[in-house]
C-alpha cells in the first residue's frame, strides 16, 4: 500500500514491483501542485474552506489528489470535493 501511494503522490516516481504504465490513453507530463511548500508537523485552521484554484488554457486530466488529517488520531471529517 506504502509503495502505491508513493507512486501516485511524488515525483520522481520511485521504483515500484508493480506494472505502473497507464492502461490507457492518457499520456504526458504528470504535474503535481501542492498548497504548501513542505509539510509541517501542524498547521492552524480559521474556519475558512481550504483550497487550491487554478485555471488551465487546454484539457487536463486529474489524476488525483490527498487530504491531510489530524495529527492527534483517529478524527471524523466532513469534506465537499468539487472538480
């Protein structure tokens, strides 16, 4: 599970024992963009919404993308995902 969620979370892939070419058409540069430029161990809440907007001038495919958590365990959320 460690070495697939690596492979769809950073980049430079690292190796992996699995077959990791698409199955289909969607080729390309794989751009990763990320709301902070490292990862603390905590950061604060406003109680606003949280989120990344951008805009694109030709098709994209997303391919993914990660929510972080508490870092005090177990936590249930409420999250709205809008693409």
């Amino acid at each position: 599970v460690v070495s697939l969620f690596l492979h769809f979370t950073v980049n430079p892939k690292p190796r992996v024992e699995f077959i990791d070419r698409p199955r289909c058409c969607l080729r390309g540069k794989e751009c990763s963009i990320s709301r902070f430029q490292q990862v603390e161990s905590r950061w604060g809440y406003s109680g606003t919404s949280d989120r990344i907007r951008f805009s694109v001038n030709k098709r994209i495919f997303v391919v993914g993308f990660g929510l972080y958590g508490s870092i005090h365990g177990p936590t249930d959320y409420q999250v709205n995902i809008q693409v």
